[in-house]
C-alpha cells in the first residue's frame, strides 16, 4: 500500500486479517496522514488538519477492526453545531432533531415544517441506498439510474439530483439565514454548492443521524488505532519511504522502486492511495499506460474551494460568546459558526476563491476541543481553532501565503474576539495554516484540497476519479487505487479503503464474512 493514511491503513488491516502479508508505506516519519496530533512542550495538543469525524462509530471499519479495543473512543457533543449571528440569535444543530427543528421554527415555522418534511422523506433513501453504495464499490450511472427507477425513493433522489445544493436551499426555504446554515452545514466545507447532481446533499443531511465527533485525546489516537489493528492482523509499516516509481512488467504491477534505491517487490498487487496524478503521471512510466488513461489522469480536477486557512490558539479558558448570555447551551457547541449572516455571503466566497483574493469579511468556523476532552491541553487550560476557506493561489501565487499568513490570522483573531470578547486576554498562543502548508505536509492534497478532487465535472460514483478507474483498479493487472481520490471521496471516512478492499478480496477469490451485499442485488432487493 503506497500511503499509510487512513484508507491505506484500512485496506491494509483487512487484507492482513484475511491471510494475507501487507506492507504500507508512507514518505511522513509517522503513519495516519491526515490524522495528525500535534503537542507543544507545555502539553497542549492540537489537530492541525482533521477534528470533526462525522458518524465515524457507524463505520463497518470501526467495528470490524475493533478500533475502540484499540484505543479509538469518539465524544459527540449534544448541541453538535450552532451558527452565531451578529443580533445575538443561533441556527442549532442538535443530535436530538427535534431541538434542531424547534432552532429553525424560531427563524420560520414555514422552513421548520419543510425541514421535517425532507427529513421524513429521506430517512429511508439514506438508510436503503444512499449509506449502502456509500459503502460499496460503485455501479456503471446507466445501471444505477435504471435501478433507482423502479422505486419510489429511488425516483425521489434521482429528482432532487437534478438540482444543485444551492438550488434546492433556494427552492425549498425562505429564511436566509436557514438557506446560508443548510449550505454551510452540508456543502460548502465540502463540494461546489453550484454543482448539479447534488441537491440530494441537503435533505439527506437532514435525515442522517450522522453527526460530527470528537476522537478523544487527539485525531492521532485513531491513526494509533489502526496502526495497532495492522500490526494485530500480522502487518507491517514503514515510513520515511518515498516511492520513485511503480514497477511493471508484461502489463503488471510488481512493485515499488524507492527514492533510495530499494526495490519492494509486490507478489499480488500494489495498491496506491496517491491522487492520479502522482500515481499515473509521477510514478508509472508513459509506456505502460495507454495515452487515453494519461489524458484523463492530466485532467483530474482538484477542488479550488475546498482550501483551508487555520488560526490555532492556545487559551488559558474556552471562548465565551456573547450569544450565551441568552442562551447559556451555545457556550458547549462543538462547531460553531461565525460571520455566516446571509445566504449570499456564498457567491461572494466562491467569487474571491476563484479570483485568489481575501474576502472583505471572515466566515470561519472551528471548535474548542477542551470542552469535551481536557486531556488535549494542561490541566485548566483550553485549546481553540477556526478554519476559514481562503484561495490557494493568493494573488495568484500560493507562494504569498508566505508573508501573508500572520498577518492574516490576526485579523480572524479580531474577528473572533468580537464574537467572545473574552479571548482578548485568554490567549497564551497562536500559531497558523494556510492552504500552501496543507500542500507542503501532504503532497497527496494538491492545491490544499483537503478532499483530493472536485465532485463536479462528472468526478463521482463510478467515474471518480475519471472514467475507466472508477472500480479502485488501475488499468495495469495487480494496481488498485484506495484513496480519496476514489468513491466516495475524501473526509474522514475510510470507505475508500472499506470499499477497495472489497475489489482485491474478490480478484483474490477471498470470500470473508465482513463482505457487505453487493450494491447491485441490494438496490434489485428493494424493487421487489
């Protein structure tokens, strides 16, 4: 497995536990990749790169693995998000729904009736199709289109589908500041809100019980997880292992070649968790690849909205925001949201993304991870963050991000303090990210796209991440792709790796019992 983060760690336990001997190698000194904890010399930890694990106990992974076992425990804080606008009100999104509809009558009945109608009619759209293909590899769209026809709930998603994210908010709600929240919780920390074909983002949020979660003692536990789970099936790790190339013969995959001459020769295959680029274009040599399969690695698209921009701050209390004043719950959110006051702040967003410029004003949103974990800082103190989703070429030019940074965390700080006042004198440190960083740490993120490529320009399901790969092989017998890059995509989920493990066990002619039912007779089941 060439990357040992989450899904190479993944596909690499579940082949080790069907008998099989896996090495992943990774070029970082430690395994997990985006599943980093970092500790200053004074004990405070922070998660520069991933904290909000959505629904991660409900992955087959986690219990198949036994990762709780294996030290992986996850928080999910009641009042789960909460957007704090600049009039002192709150959009709540609780884990109980009824709380979260009772937040959104207090905006508009009308939107508060509309939400619970979406939510009751999804419920069993994501329970009966949309979780399970998740979860496996994905059908050809003609078939799964003709599939989804024959049912009513089917019919309902291949409806909503037609719509982008935007478009559904915008049809179906009347409040703004509802619109903007429905956005913000679904769709801009994850895809292009202008993108057709995923409308259903919105009302299948609404009736997941999915909800954000908090790995206790850092993001790393679950990386340390995973790693023990390998290391349990028989596996093996080694990192500091940068790989020069792929090796082929006679139109198989055989190996690595390592940047410091070491050859590791693979008996039954080699499986990349790399974006297509670097492993079509960097690491394979043109002559075992079709032209065709070049061009459309070439022409793999990154996500330009998807970059993040970080302040982290050490605190000697957690933020105390005005809100809570009225409504004392909003100081235990988990995310909160701020300077998200209207729907149409997003054109403005993706506007200045697109143009690599600095919006006039700060959407940000973070958390305080100590609330709920106090092990990540000394005992009494706080550890806080906010992301905010900034270009990656500023000025056209990621390099800018150089001399620009620190100064640009200090105006999110300004922000912040007029939120909670009190981090006027609560701040011990600081230090920030911007997107350049991301790509520096993880070359596999190009761009700084956290997700490792766009869902739109046709990037998804079975031609994800372009067509002929969308099945986790890579056109020579013997490579497998598993990451991000793959359905059903980047974020914590594991499910790339879940689901290419499921392709090799099957080529392999290995039948283990954790194998779900293939998508295809599970979607045939439900016509009948």
């Amino acid at each position: 497995m060439i990357g040992a983060g989450h899904n190479g760690l993944i596909l690499a336990a579940y082949l080790a536990r069907a008998g099989l001997r896996v090495l992943a190698v990774d070029r970082l000194e430690t395994a997990g990749g985006g599943l980093m904890t970092i500790e200053d010399a004074a004990g405070f930890r922070h998660n520069p790169h991933s904290v909000f694990h959505r629904a991660l106990t409900q992955m087959p992974w986690y219990r198949d693995l036994d990762l709780a076992r294996h030290g992986a425990e996850y928080i999910e804080p009641e009042l789960n998000v909460a957007l704090l606008l600049a009039d002192g009100r709150s959009l709540q999104w609780w884990t109980d729904f009824e709380r979260t509809a009772d937040s959104f009558a207090e905006f508009s009945r009308k939107d508060a009736a509309t939400l619970r109608k979406w939510r009751d009619d999804f419920i069993a759209i994501v329970s009966e199709i949309l979780t399970p293909e998740s979860r496996s590899p994905p059908l050809p769209q003609a078939r799964r289109w003709e599939l989804l026809q024959k049912t009513p709930e089917g019919r309902l998603l291949l409806r909503t589908s037609e719509l982008s994210p935007y478009e559904f908010v915008i049809q179906y709600f009347e409040h703004p500041a509802i619109q903007a929240g429905l956005l913000f919780f679904n769709g801009l920390r994850e895809v292009d809100l202008r993108a057709k074909g995923l409308g259903y983002h919105i009302p299948a949020l609404l009736a997941s019980p999915a909800k954000a979660q908090l790995c206790r003692g850092g993001s790393m536990r679950l990386a340390q997880a995973l790693i023990a789970a390998l290391h349990a099936a028989g596996g093996e790790i080694r990192t500091g292992v940068v790989p020069r190339k792929i090796l082929a013969e006679q139109g198989r995959a055989i190996g690595i070649e390592t940047t410091a001459g070491e050859t590791l020769r693979a008996r039954q295959f080699v499986a990349s968790s790399l974006d297509p680029h670097q492993t079509f274009l960097e690491l394979i040599d043109p002559r075992h690849l079709p032209p065709s399969w070049r061009e459309r690695a070439e022409n793999f698209r990154y996500n330009r909205i998807a970059p993040l921009f970080a302040l982290n701050v050490n605190l000697r209390e957690p933020p105390r925001y005005r809100a809570a004043q009225s409504d004392p719950e909003l100081d235990r959110a988990f995310m909160v949201i701020l300077g998200l006051e209207h729907v149409d702040q997003f054109g403005e967003i993706v506007r200045h993304n697109e143009a690599g410029t600095i919006p006039p004003t700060r959407v940000m949103w973070g958390a305080c991870p100590t609330l709920f974990d106090p092990s990540q800082a000394p005992v009494g103190k706080h550890t806080a963050f906010l992301w905010e989703k900034l270009p990656y070429r500023l000025d056209g030019d990621a390099r800018n991000w150089d001399r620009y940074a620190a100064e640009h965390g200090q105006r999110m700080l300004e922000t912040w303090r007029r939120y909670a006042p009190n981090l006027a004198d609560a701040v011990i440190g600081s230090f920030v990210g911007t997107p350049l960083d991301i790509e520096r740490r993880f070359p596999n993120m190009r761009e700084g796209d956290l997700l490792v490529g766009t869902f739109d320009h046709g990037q998804i399901g079975y031609d994800r991440p372009f067509p002929g790969a969308g099945h986790y092989r890579g056109h020579l017998e013997g490579l497998y792709l598993c990451g991000s890059c793959c359905h059903p995509g980047g974020n914590i989920t594991g499910l790339p790796g879940y689901n290419a493990a499921q392709i090799i066990l099957s080529d392999l002619g290995i039948r283990a019992a954790w194998l779900p039912q293939p998508i295809e007779e599970h979607l045939m089941g439900l016509t009948v």
